[in-house]
C-alpha cells in the first residue's frame, strides 16, 4: 500500500468517508505538532534542569547560582523554582519583625506557586493528545461502518454480486479504520511519554523545594540573630 493508492481510494470515496479522512489527517498534523512542540520544550526543561542541579550539589552557594540563572535567557524548571524562591526571600524586609515560620511560609507558598505554573507550562498540550487519542479510533470507525452500509445499499441495484464490485467500497472503509489507529497510536504513546516525563520533573521539584527551604531556614536564623544582636541596624 502507497500513499497513491490511499489518495485514489480518497477520490473515489463518498462524501462522508472523505470528511472523515480529511478530519483525521487535520488531526493528525495537530498531534505531531504537539509531540514536536513538546519535545522541543522538555528536551530544553531537562537540559537546564540537569545543569542546574549539577551546579547545586556542588555546594558552591547562592552567588554561583544566581549568576547561573542570570545566564540563562529563558527560566524554565528547577532554576525557575530556585529563582522565584530567592526573589521572594530578597524581597523580604524588617526582618528582626517576622518569625522564622512566617517568612519561610512566604517562601514555601511562592515557590509552590511557581512549581504548579512550570508544569501547568509543561503540560500543556497533553489534554488535548488525550482527546485525539480517544476520538480518532472512533473518527475511523464511523467512517468503516458508513463505508459499509454505503456497500451494502449499492448491492440491492446489482444484477451480479462478485468481488469486483464490492471490493473499492470495502478498501476506503477499511482505510478509515487504518487512518484512524495511525492518528491514536503515536498520540497515546507519546502522551504517556510526556505525562511520565511532567509527573518526574513535578516530583523533582518538590524534592528540590524541600532541600532548598532547609538551606534557606538556616541563612532565616542566621540573619534574626544578626538582626537582634545589632537592634539599631
């Protein structure tokens, strides 16, 4: 089977079997342009995360990671978590006036915040996969049983029922159901691919925030005694 033979079969289809085609084929090039899109934009989260977190566990401090984050031209994953969270513990003044549980609850909360927003980013497109996944073997299906009842009221007009007759009206029928499986197949691999790969990162960044909130509970700690020791500063 060519794609000359399935552009023939698409000519001499009827009406309905070709709007179906014609929506699967829309469908299709919708969904690749999403895996596209989202390969695309998870291959560029990975590759900042993973040097990100290789700067981090160096230990080499908030300087070096600030200045990290400053090269990057687009925030994206665990360095958006970092620099939300660090913009956020700057912004915080009078100091010696708060709690050490109050200003890391500030903290917490906005880098909670960004974390539901970077996968929210991440995500996007996948609900749509999942729909494309679910109506296009359907898609293909109504144009399988069209097709064949199609068929079957033009054998009532025949003299003589063979093969010959029947075989063009069977063929495009099949090859809705044949369209429809080739548009839901990569759509549901690569959803559940994707939709792995979010959930890991959202896991990641959670377990992230966990140990940065540490590190930033202590510098908390260390700037209140500062603050209480100097009350005039």
């Amino acid at each position: 089977m060519n794609l000359e033979f399935i552009y023939h079969i698409f000519l001499e289809a009827s009406l309905v079997v070709k709007i179906v085609m014609i929506l699967l084929l829309i469908l299709s090039l919708w969904s690749w342009t999403l895996i596209i899109n989202r390969f695309i934009t998870l291959g560029r989260v990975k590759r900042q995360d993973k040097a990100f977190i290789n700067t981090y566990n160096q230990g080499v401090g908030f300087s070096k990671l600030i200045e990290f984050t400053e090269k990057q031209n687009n925030l994206v994953g665990v360095s958006r978590v970092f620099s939300e969270g660090v913009a956020s513990y700057k912004t915080i003044s009078n100091i010696k006036y708060q709690t050490p549980e109050a200003l890391m609850d500030l903290i917490n909360r906005k880098m909670t915040s960004t974390i539901s927003e970077e996968v929210e980013d991440q995500d996007f497109g996948l609900n749509i996969l999942s729909i494309i996944t679910s109506i296009s073997p359907y898609i293909g299906l109504f144009g399988t049983v069209w097709g064949i009842i199609e068929v079957f009221t033009s054998l009532g007009s025949l003299q003589q029922v063979n093969i010959q007759a029947i075989a063009p009206g069977i063929s495009e029928a099949l090859i809705a159901t044949a369209m429809g499986l080739f548009v839901a197949i990569p759509a549901l691999v690569f959803y559940n691919i994707f939709n792995r790969r979010v959930n890991f990162n959202e896991t990641n960044y959670y377990n992230f925030q966990d140990s940065f909130t540490g590190v930033i509970q202590e510098d908390v700690h260390r700037r209140l005694r500062q603050a209480n020791a100097n009350p005039q500063a």
